[in-house]
C-alpha cells in the first residue's frame, strides 16, 4: 500500500505506506504509517524530517486516517512552520 497526497497550495506531501516490519508496542501491531513531509511545487520531498505521524494495524485504518490528515493540513492544523521553528 502506497498513498501520496500534494497538498499543492501548501507545499506538504500526504504519504501513507505499509511499513516493513511491524512498529507496534504492548502487543499492539502498526503495520501502516502515515506522515506528512515539506514538498516542493511538483510534490518532491524536500524534506524527510517529517511534521506529523500516525501508525494503524490495519489497511482501512491507515486509508481513513490518511484522508484525516490531508483534512487536518488543508485546514491548517499540520503546517511547514511547525518544521521551520
């Protein structure tokens, strides 16, 4: 699984993939990621400190908070300052 989102107004990459090996905690499994990195105008990281970060166990999990957080960036909740300070 490999979502990508460009938030183009806002220079910020939406990306959600299913990671490698699993990153749970307390027999919790996060197998899916989602992170929003700083991006030039035609979608290329540019960064890959990123500015916010969510786990899931599962695949619609992962789907539904990747389009929660391209919500939260679109209205300004997650923003590049939060990288720049």
């Amino acid at each position: 699984m490999r979502i990508q989102t460009h938030v183009k107004n806002l220079n910020l990459l939406v990306s959600t993939v299913r990671q490698p090996m699993d990153h749970g905690y307390d027999g919790i499994p996060l197998w899916y990621e989602t992170m929003v990195f700083p991006a030039d105008d035609s979608g290329t990281i540019t960064s890959y400190s990123g500015l916010h970060c969510d786990r899931y166990t599962t695949a619609e999990e992962a789907e539904e908070g990747h389009k929660k957080m391209v919500e939260m960036v679109e209205l300004g909740a997650i923003t590049q300052r939060e990288h720049d300070d």
